[in-house]
C-alpha cells in the first residue's frame, strides 16, 4: 500500500513538473459582436472571459487579461505566446484584437500565432462530419464563405479552397449538399437556408479552444508571425471605406 501511495505521489509530481513547463499562452478572440479573453497552459485552457459588443475594444481587453494574469499569478512577461483571430468577420473587432496582440507580443517578446478564424470553427464540427461550409456575412447580401474537409485519421481539417466572396443566391444554387453549414454568418442566413442542410447553432462562433487547438499546433512548430507584418484576413473594404471611395 505505502508502495502505490508513494508511486502515485511520484507521479503526480512528475505531471506537475511536466505541466509546469507547458508554454503560457494568452487567447484573444473578436471577430465577432461578443470575444472571448482566454488563458491556458499547453492544452489547458485556464480561465477563459466573454466580452460583449459593448466592451470589445483595446481599453477594455487590456484591464482584463491582466485580471486573469493576476488569477493565476503570472505577468505578461511570463507569456509564450499570444492566439489572436483574424479572420474574417467584425472589421473594427478584428483590428482590436490584433492591434492587443501585436502591442502584447513586441511589449513582451512571446510569439505572435494569427490563427484563421475559419479554420477555428472547422475543427469545432461533431466526430460525425466530414465537410464543412463556414459562412460569413459579407454585407450587400453576400457571404465569406470556405468548405473544410476533415482529413484522414480525424482529428485534422484542411481548406478545401480558397476564402471568397459570392453573392447568398449564387452560394446557394453551388453549395454541397452533404456539407454541415457553420459559421457567424447563420445568424443573418439561417432562416434563408433549405430545411435540408445541416446546421447547428452551437458551431456557428469560434471558441477559445478552438483557436488554442490550432495555434498551440503551430507554436510547437516554431512558428510565430511578424507582429509588423500579419493584418487582419480582409477580402473587401468595410463599408466605411467603401462609401469614402465613393465619395472620391
């Protein structure tokens, strides 16, 4: 018996060690009207906070990652690397979120991981589907839209072409069948879907640990993106620019 106690403590032991030597990753999702501020350990996501539409800009991201940094005792410095999403969706969410990552990362030094906001709600879908189209609203009655397929073994999604713009009707009359419809973009379109095509509410926004899932993956990598250099995944002006451009 004193043998399996000491056994088991050993071992714990050793499982806090390794733990403790996962990187501190911070997680910032506003690509959408409500983020999320999030904090893990390696795979773990720690603690994780909502943010309204109300509050999701650049003063108010600030105070509460250092709130959730304070729960767990850690500084900003202690960070090895800051998930940030890019894309597509909410211009001026996206621009907040990016501008707080890239000003975390050159502060701190921790690697900056953009992560495809997409690609986040892909690998939320069910172990039951294979195919996805992730759909955004585009303005004008159009859509971003990106089919996913779910590669060999499970766990892994891939593009299956390339990020576009198509007009609702047009996407409509060209989608696959067999394909479960994901994304923010349901929250306009949903009632304009046919009855046949899968939809699930539950997948329709990225979450924390779908961004943690995939930009973990490419920090043990050692890859890490120019905090000069990455910018939010935009396909057209907003509708600000556009109107400015008019104006010309």
């Amino acid at each position: 018996m004193e043998r399996t106690t000491h056994s088991s403590l050993t071992q714990s032991r050793q499982d806090a060690k390794k733990a403790a030597l996962e990187p501190r990753i911070a997680i910032l999702e506003t690509s959408h009207r409500s983020g999320w501020v999030a904090l893990a350990q390696g795979p773990r996501l720690l603690a994780a906070r909502q943010l309204n539409e109300a509050r999701r800009h650049t003063r108010d991201l600030a105070p509460l990652l250092a709130e959730l940094l304070g729960e767990q005792g850690w500084r900003a410095r202690n960070l090895d690397g800051v998930i940030v999403s890019r894309g597509p969706g909410s211009y001026t969410g996206l621009r907040v979120g990016l501008i707080s990552a890239k000003t975390l990362a050159y502060a701190t030094g921790c690697a900056l991981l953009a992560v495809d906001t997409f690609a986040a709600i892909a690998v939320q879908m069910p172990a039951s589907v294979d195919q996805a189209d992730v759909i955004a609203d585009a303005q004008q009655d159009k859509l971003y839209v990106q089919r996913f397929a779910r590669q060999p073994g499970g766990e892994t999604w891939s593009a299956t072409n390339e990020l576009r713009i198509v007009a609702f009707a047009e996407w409509i009359k060209i989608r696959g069948s067999n394909a479960m419809i994901a994304g923010p973009g349901l929250e306009i379109f949903a009632a304009r879907l046919p009855a046949e095509l899968q939809v699930a509410q539950e997948y329709w926004l990225p979450r924390p640990e779908s961004l943690l899932r995939l930009g973990l993956e490419r920090l043990r990598k050692g890859q890490r993106d120019d905090p000069f250099a990455v910018e939010p995944l935009y396909l057209r002006p907003s509708s600000a620019e556009e109107k400015q451009m008019g104006e010309r």
